[in-house]
C-alpha cells in the first residue's frame, strides 16, 4: 500500500518544519508515500513535499483540496503542529493491510510534548479528558477491536483507505467549523459501515500547549457552532449529543443552568487561570482527578453559554421586523 500524507497547514512554519523532518526519516520508503500540504512556506524544500492550492477559508476547504489531489491507497491525515515517530507511517499501512477484508478508520496516539516548565494546567490537560479524549483511549488502546464510533475520530494523527475516503468532503461552513471532522467522520461510518479503531503503537507527538483563555474560548465556539450544526446537520447532531439540542426545552435548562451556576463558574474560572501558574508536581494522581471533575462544570458552563448565544443570535435573525413610521 502506497500513502498520501495530508498536512493542512496555516498554523506555526516551526512546527510543520519540524513535522517534515521527522517525515523525511520514516522507515517507510520514500517512493511509498507523498506529502501534500497547504498555504505558503517560505524555506521550506518543496522537493519534500507537494504543495496543494486551497481557498484557506477554512481548515474543511484544506482538507477537501488535499483530498482532491491524493493519488495513493491510504490517507494520513496529520495536524501540522504533531512529530510523527519514525515508524508511524509504516504502521498506518502495516494496520490497514492487517485489516484487509474489515476495513476501518484508524486513530494513532498523539501524546502531548511536555513543555518546561511542566505546569499543572498541562498535566490536567494530558492526564485527564478535560481538553481531548487521548488519555481516555491510552488506558484503553489494548482492546484492538473496540470500535471507539465517530465521536473518537481525532484526525490529528488518523488513517483511512482512500476507495472509503471517495465522495465524502468536508462541510466548509466557517459556523460549524468545530464539529467539521466529526460530522465528515460521522457520514463516513455511516454510509460505509465502518467501525473507528485505536491503535496506541501509531505514534505522532503533539506540539501543542493549551491557555485557560484560549481554552474557554474554544468552548464558547463548540457551544455556539453545536447549535449551528444542529441546525445545520440534525441528524448528525442528535446522534453525536444524544438529543436535540436546538429543542425548546433544551434551550430553557442551558439558560436556567447558565443562570444558577454563574458565581459557581466565575469562581471555577479564576482556579483554572491559577492552574497556569502552579507546578505539575504540586499535586497527587488524585488531586489531578479532583480537578479534572471540579473544572467539567465550568467547561459544561461556557460551551452552553454559547449555546444560548447562538440560539439568541438566530432568533434575532428570524425575528419579524417592524417598520417604524417616519418622523414627522
């Protein structure tokens, strides 16, 4: 099996140089496998890679164009900001022939670069699933055949044979950016039948440190964006929340939760800020955990907020208007 590597790249020219290194020493070899990318890098050699023109109105519009231009059997798709081990490539395809006759999307590993100093906002963020479902899947990646669904489909460092890939492009609608991959991993599975699996021995470290304000802000954008899809894509919605978050009843508890829980949450907010000031040894495994279940309640707080935001939004949208009379 030959790969196309898809790398939609806007974000730091550092950390896709340093992704690019590490792809030039895979143990895979080189005539197995092309790297496709997007935007402009100056410096960089293009001899390593092809370089993929795409609108850029999105990180969706990337990946179709890097879709449109992939000519080989298998899709990697990496972030640009992930240092791929020097067998990750050999072990997508090594996984996808292994699965020859039961096909499959495939999730690797991307455990997080520790960064000095070690802080316990990191430690929080990599021990627990307060910002992304990996530490969830390493405790678990030994069941080889757990079909993890498409809610798991992180494609930070995610595999699919190219036949299953055919037809299916990336919704580019800029207000439903973050859930833009699990909707496209949802119609995916959907249509052909496909479990998603967890394979930890794929690895891909990922370069990424996260910021309370940017964090929050971020769950303010999936709250506002999960109304929109659900708007949007119903059935996709329901089947990621369990319900229909758009619904009348629904709407009424976010507002009423977001009320009641306001002073809780605006104190919650000012412990996590502290989180980035404090050592990752100042606390225990438990502690961690302790956090983790304290700081889901302010993580559940912002992302609703944005859910009535978006649903006040689109009621003053639709809201009729009345055509005042002019002033004598």
């Amino acid at each position: 099996m030959k790969i196309s590597v898809l790398i939609p790249s806007s974000g730091s020219p550092e950390k896709l140089a340093r992704c690019l290194e590490a792809l030039a020493s895979q143990s895979l070899a080189r005539d197995r496998f092309e790297i496709l990318i997007t935007g402009q890098h100056e410096g960089a050699s293009s001899a390593t890679y092809r370089l993929i023109p795409s609108a850029g109105t999105s990180l969706a519009a990337d990946r179709n164009a890097l879709l449109g231009a992939a000519r080989n059997d298998v899709l990697v798709f990496l972030a640009s900001d992930v240092v791929p081990s020097a067998d990750c490539l050999e072990r997508h395809a090594r996984c996808h022939e292994s699965l020859a006759g039961k096909p499959a999307l495939v999730v690797g590993a991307s455990p997080p670069v520790i960064r000095l100093p070690d802080r316990l906002l990191d430690r929080v963020a990599r021990e627990t699933s307060l910002v992304s479902i990996c530490s969830q899947m390493e405790r678990h990646g030994s069941s080889l055949e757990r079909d993890w669904t498409f809610r798991h489909a992180s494609l930070r460092n995610f595999s699919i044979r190219t036949q299953d890939a055919a037809g299916m492009l990336f919704d580019e609608s800029p207000k439903c950016a973050e859930y833009a991959d699990l909707e496209w991993a949802w119609r995916v599975t959907s249509v052909r039948s496909l479990p998603v699996v967890y394979r930890t021995a794929i690895r891909a470290k990922h370069d990424h440190r996260i910021e309370p304000d940017v964090f929050l802000a971020r769950e303010f954008s999936r709250g506002t964006h999960a109304y929109r899809i659900a708007r949007r894509h119903p059935r996709f919605a329901k089947a990621l929340f369990g319900r229909d978050i758009c619904q009348a009843d629904e709407l009424r508890y976010s507002r009423a939760f977001v009320t009641a829980e306001r002073g809780l949450a605006e104190q919650l907010r000012q412990e996590f800020f502290a989180l980035a000031d404090v050592s990752a040894e100042s606390a225990t495994a438990p502690a961690v955990e302790s956090i983790f279940s304290e700081q889901l309640l302010l993580k559940r707080w912002t992302w609703r907020l944005g859910l009535v935001a978006a649903a006040a939004e689109a009621a003053s949208e639709t809201a009729p208007r009345t055509n005042l009379p002019l002033a004598a």
